[in-house]
C-alpha cells in the first residue's frame, strides 16, 4: 500500500492532475494529416447558428464531478461541459491568443500585475435565480483556495487574497507580482458556483451544480452521458442557441467516429488525430485548435535514473525525432524542440537548438553513468490506449539498441496513471503532454517553489525565467523570459518533445456553426449551434 499522504499535500499534488488526462489521451496524438477539399472547420467556425434544436456530443472522459473544484479542466474532459454550466468569468481567445472578459466586465491591472481589478457584469444571475457578485467571486475562490476542499486548483490561488469593493467589484492583491494572472483567472479560476445552493448542499454540490451559463443539468447517467437544457435565465438574450446538450462518455475513439458516421451523435472531441484524419477523409467539418505545447517523455528528477542529467540526455541523444515524426506521421508536422510548440511565436525559436540524434554520445553517457555505479534501467509509463502502444514499442525499441541502456514499459489505466503520476510521484518516466499558453501550467509544474511540481525540478535558472515571465509587461519581455525558460528546460532535457498537441471537433458536414473555441480547447457553449441546412 503507499504511504498515507496528508490532505494538505494530497490536495497540492492534484493542483496539476488537470492536464493528466490529455497526458493519457494523446500519446500519438498530433496533426492529423488527413487530405480534405475545404479546409478544416470551415463550417463549425464560419456558419452562423440559429435557435432551436439538440446537439449530442462524444467525449473521452467521464467527469469526476461538476463543480469548479473536482472538475477536469481538459478539452476532452470537463472544460466544455462547466462553460454550459457555469460560463465563464474571462477565457483565452484561441484566434488571439489575449484574455476576453465574459461575465466579467473586466479584470485588469494598474501596476503590472502586483494587484488586479475584477469588475463583474451587472445583472447576471445563476440558474437558482441569485445574483452573481462579486462576493459570490470571493465565495468560490475562498472555497478553492481552502485545503478542506482539496480543489485541484487551489494552488493557483496561493499568496492572492481578495476583497469585496462593491457589488461587482473584487479587488484582487497577489504576494508576487504577475502580470498573467488573467491566464491563471482563464484556466483555473473562470468558474463561479451560486453560494447559495453550494452552502445548502456542499457534499451534493458536484451532482447537482448551480452556475450562470447556458445550461443547466437535466441528467447524469455515470459513465453514459449527462444531458443539458437551455436556461432561461441566462443573462444574454436570445442565447444560447441550441434547446439541448448532451455529452456522451466513449472512450473507443473508432466507436466515437462511427457514431457520428451513422448519426448516432453529431459532434466529437478527440486528441487522437488518426479519429481526426479519418474524419476529413469523410468530408466532415473539422477543426484544430494546436495547443502550445508538445507531448512527450517527462522525467522524475526527484530519484534515479533521471535525478542525473546524464541519464535523461542519453535518452534523447538515442532517438531520432525526424524519424519518429515520419514513422508516426508520414512527416507531415515539424518536430517540437523544446516544451512550446515547434509553432509557438512565445519564443524565439531560433535560439533553440534542434535535437539530433547520436547513438555514440549516448552509449558513452550511459559508460559514465555505470563507471559511477549508476545503472540506467527504468519502466516508461504509458496510458492503457490502443493510440499509444506504437509509441511505446518504438521508443523501447531504439533505447534497448544502446548498450547499458534497459528500458520496459507499463501501461497504466488513466485514473490509476493519475494518482501514480502526480499525487503518489511513483515513476520514473512518463508519456506527457505540457500544453499550455504559458500560465498556469509552465510555474505549477516547473518552478522549485511549487507544490505542483511533480517533475521535481529544481533549477534556478528555470525558476528566474519563469519569475521574469510573470513580472513582463511587454511581449517582447514575455518572450525573452520564455525564450530562456526553453533554452534552460532543453539544456537539462527536463522533456524529450515529439509531437504537436491538437485538440480535434469533427461533425458531419453544414451541420452546425458558431463554434470557438478556449485556449484550452474548450468550447463557448453560448454560441454553437444548428445552421439550418
């Protein structure tokens, strides 16, 4: 059995557990390279929607519960479903790439991001007919940021307090200055939960959610399906569009597809980009959003093998990314360098140095490693999916080729994954995703000072960059910041990058319009909805 782990540090290390499932979901993700006539998404994202109608919705993972704290925010998880239910505070504009205000008015920063000002919309009001204020803001961060609550998002909270102004504004001070804490607020903090009907029912609160979004839950069947209705009181006029949502749980991606196929759903969000190939190969409307950042083989620096640097290079220097990308995806997607995506513009990608491979620099390693007693023999963890046993045959493959080097693979049930991963630290090296527009994710899992930081790195290099990433004002600070933060990270192989991250909506053809979509890869769900044709 593992040791018992206190509540305070349990409720920490799962600040982070939102991105195991796109861990889990998108070994062998990636561009889908599939070949279509029209470009991809031309009719989810251009069509315009018109009231009425149903909509049912394939995604992967079934929800651990529906309220701000327990929820995944992943795009093939809760992300899409809490927008319906919640809406959202403010949200990263995938076109933009800026921070949009929603129920918000606005947040904004005097002083470069030392405090923050939260200006709510006058007259919005949740499901249960109460006011959302900003008291009901300061209600829901309080309850996240409480350990007793073991949010899995209560870190991003740590060192903010709060004060209620007024009716629709909440002053915000923070211990360090950041000045993208508006992407923190966009990823972990946009959700607001009615006090009310929380206080009334605090452990039923996950089952039976109140926002101020969309929809409101009509029906959960646990591992089926959860069904939405239009709420009428929702505080724009004349949306949403669509009468109903229904968000169907398969986890079979070809069983997903074939649903859609045969009109058994009309609409899926999936990682898998040979589900995504398939579907434009069918005609279907679909659309990527690439997320900044890669996946790939993450290290636990905390213990050996890989708490010697030695041992993570001479991993990397064994493979062949421009082999690998050709093998898993006929070539067709440039190889990422380091922990942004090869077609971020947050760095400068020149400035960081390609991967090559050398076999003979990496056995010569793994004779330094062993001439100090060190053995480099180590269990890959990969998720329990059809989509990554490619991947793992292949990386096994080319690391046993070097002497000295003996590496096995386990694939581990997502759930189990998670909990072995990121709140027990039990391994030693992983198949991960880092995708992120830069905050929250890159100070959780990266800075030495984090409680979230389940790589157990500790550079004090990385953690200026990331220091200096928060105090930029200017774009071109920001990048110089994250330019260093990449140079840092590739130096000391933290990560061995070798695919794009794209989250995937495919639907049968002039179906439905008005989609966009989060940063994250979620969906505004306000705005989607039938075209009429």
């Amino acid at each position: 059995m593992p040791p018992r782990i206190p509540r305070r540090t349990l409720a920490a290390r799962l600040g982070a557990a939102a991105a195991v499932l796109t861990l889990a979901l998108t070994a062998c993700g990636g561009s889908s390279g599939g070949k279509s006539g029209k470009q991809p998404g031309d009719g989810l994202t251009s069509a315009t929607a018109r009231t009425g109608g149903s909509l049912t919705v394939n995604i992967v993972t079934e929800s651990r519960g529906l309220d701000p704290f327990t929820g995944t925010l992943s795009s093939v998880a809760d992300y899409s479903r809490l927008n319906a239910l919640y809406d959202v505070l403010v949200y990263g504009d995938a076109k933009t790439g800026q921070v949009k205000p929603q129920l918000a008015e606005s947040l904004t920063t005097p002083d470069g991001g030392r405090t923050w000002k939260l200006v709510v919309r006058d007259g919005v009001k949740f499901s249960d007919g109460t006011v959302l204020d900003a008291a009901a803001v300061k209600f829901t961060w309080d309850r996240m940021a409480d350990p007793a609550a073991r949010s899995l998002y209560g870190s991003s909270l740590r060192g903010v307090t709060t004060r209620v102004v007024d009716a629709r504004t909440l002053d915000i001070s923070l211990a360090q200055v950041n000045a993208r804490f508006d992407q923190v607020v966009a990823a972990h903090l946009a959700y607001v939960v009615s006090p009310t009907a929380y206080q009334k029912d605090p452990q039923g609160f996950a089952r039976k959610p109140v926002g101020a979004g969309p929809f409101t839950l009509k029906e959960w069947v646990q591992g089926d399906h959860q069904t939405y209705v239009r709420n009428p009181g929702y505080w724009q006029p004349g949306k949403p569009y669509l009468d109903e949502v229904t968000f169907r749980t398969i986890t079979d991606q070809q069983q997903s597809f074939n649903s859609v196929s045969t009109g058994g759903a009309d609409m899926a969000i999936t990682l898998d980009a040979r589900n995504a190939s398939a579907a434009k190969n069918a005609g279907f409307d679909v659309t990527e959003m690439a997320l900044n950042g890669p996946g790939g083989v993450l290290f636990n620096m905390a213990k050996p093998p890989f708490d010697d640097p030695r041992a993570r290079k001479a991993l990397a220097l064994a493979l062949d990314p421009d082999a690998f990308t050709k093998m898993m995806y006929d070539g067709q997607v440039v190889t990422p360098k380091s922990l942004f995506a090869a077609t971020s513009t947050q760095i400068d990608q020149a400035a960081v140095p390609p991967r090559t491979q050398d076999k003979a620099q990496a056995a010569d390693l793994v004779r330094q490693l062993a001439a100090d007693g060190k053995t480099l023999d180590f269990t890959l963890l990969m998720p329990a999916s059809t989509n990554s046993s490619k991947t793992a045959e292949y990386l096994q493959q080319q690391w046993n080729l070097i002497p000295g080097i003996s590496a096995r693979v386990s694939t581990v049930e997502i759930g189990a994954l998670t909990a072995k991963v990121l709140v027990n630290r039990d391994y030693q090296a992983v198949y991960y995703n880092i995708a992120t527009p830069g905050e929250p994710l890159l100070w959780n899992t990266l800075h030495s000072g984090s409680p979230n930081n389940w790589l157990g790195y500790k550079s004090p290099a990385a953690d200026a960059a990331l220091e200096a990433s928060r105090a930029a004002t200017t774009p071109e600070a920001l990048k110089t910041a994250y330019t260093k933060l990449a140079q840092v990270t590739a130096d000391d192989v933290v990560m061995i990058p070798l695919q794009e991250s794209i989250t995937f909506t495919y639907a049968k053809p002039n179906r439905f319009g008005g989609l966009e979509l989060t940063t994250g890869g979620a969906i505004l769900m306000d705005r989607l909805g039938h075209t009429g044709s």
